[in-house]
C-alpha cells in the first residue's frame, strides 16, 4: 500500500515513515502543502495529513486534494477539539487522528479507510465476468451469500472459520492481507496470542480445498489467494499489502 505522509516535522516524519515501512507500507513524505499536491501524481492509496503547515492550513490542503483526487485522507494532528474535528470531517477526511497515538492503531485505520473505499469502487464498477457476490480464486468459486465454496464444482466442506478466512483473501486475489488484519476480521479480536489458530486453520484450509499453491505464504507478513492457478515459478514477489 502506497502512503502520503505529509507532516511538517522533519524528525517525526523520518521515524513515523521507518516504522510504517517496516510494517510494509510503501511511504512518500512531503513537508509542504506545496509538496504534498506535487506528489499526489505518485498515486497514494492513503494520506496521512498533519494540519499545522508552513505554507498552508492542513484544512486548505484537505479541500485541494479532494477537489482533484478521490483519495482516503486521515487527518493526524494535535488538534484535539471537537470542532476541530467536524471540520475536518466535513472536508472530507475520511478519518480524525490525535496525536499522540498508538502506531497499531493508526495502521487499523489506514486499513479501515483503505478497504472502505475498495469496496465502494467494487460496489459502483461495471464489471463482466462471474455474478453478484460470487467471488472466484482460479478453480475455487464462493458465494459469500450462500455461504457455499466449490473447487472445480465439487462442494467444500469448511467450518464457518475456515469460510470467512477465504472469504478475506478472496476478496483481491494477488494481495497480501497481513495476519494481524486477518485475526482482526475474521476472530474479531486482537493479533496477540492467535498465531498458532491462524497457521492451523490455513493449513486446513489448505488440505480441504486441495489446490496446491492457492494460498500463498508471505514470510514474515501474511497470506494471499494467488492471482492465477498453481504455485508460482520461483519466489513470488510481495506484491501489494492489506
């Protein structure tokens, strides 16, 4: 996922942009309001807007960037006042962060906002191919509205766990959902302490559906459905990140 972290303060940027780095996001910094409308042509999939600017208020800035880009904004700030707060939402941020803040929390909200929109442009796209709600992985069709999973039209026989997880990866095959989203969507809980029942129910997952190389682990990050059918030549390349 590309990010647009747009903050004024030269150290804070530099550490906020290391830590999101490492959480594999792919991070762009500008310093300026100025800056930051030159970089929208990087095509961020989420900006992170401080509203204390040299050149201009980061509400300014909120409004430029809406009146040209269709782009999550959150806006990270120490303004803490409610009107604060409603003004910035009536802009057009699609989220109000204060700081200090808690890292985890500010990476769930990016991926909140970021798969709010997804699903909004999945929603008013014009798209041929399988029916409504129908959701297809190479050889594995699922309907998420009958709660029905079939591999080459032969019913699968998963447990109500094992569907919803397919159900996340399902959703853009090709992209890494990272484990601690997963847990969080499908277990409605925290990543700590569900490592082991993630890993157990991907294996399961796994030998019920009996497609080798469609689920595809990414070291150190999550899981993916692959793009096309079989195991990748080699060792797969990242790809995008959830």
């Amino acid at each position: 996922m590309r990010l647009l972290v747009v903050e004024d303060d030269i150290r804070v940027a530099a550490a906020l942009s290391s830590v999101l780095r490492r959480h594999g996001f792919h991070v762009e910094l500008a310093h300026t309001a100025g800056d930051a409308l030159d970089r929208l042509d990087t095509d961020p999939d989420v900006i992170l807007l401080d509203l204390g600017l040299p050149d201009h208020d980061g509400f300014e800035l909120c409004g430029r960037i809406r009146a040209v880009r269709d782009v999550p904004v959150i806006m990270v700030t120490a303004r803490s006042d409610v009107r604060s707060r409603i003004h910035g939402l009536h802009l057009g941020a699609d989220d109000y962060v204060v700081k200090p803040y808690d890292l985890g929390e500010l990476i769930a909200r990016i991926h909140v906002v970021s798969r709010r929109r997804s699903a909004a442009q999945g929603r008013g796209a014009d798209r041929a191919g399988p029916p409504a709600g129908v959701l297809i992985a190479g050889r594995v069709h699922l309907d998420p509205q009958r709660r029905a999973v079939t591999v080459d039209g032969v019913p699968a026989n998963l447990t109500r766990k094992e569907f919803d997880l397919l159900t996340v990866l399902a959703r853009e095959p090709g992209v890494v959902f990272r484990r601690e989203q997963i847990i969080s969507e499908v277990w409605n809980t925290s990543w700590q302490g569900n490592q082991r029942t993630l890993e157990v129910h991907v294996a399961s997952l796994r030998a019920k559906l009996k497609v080798p190389g469609v689920i595809e682990t990414v070291r150190g990050v999550g899981y993916r459905i692959a793009a096309c059918d079989g195991p990748p030549a080699g060792r797969p390349a990242l790809g995008p990140v959830r």
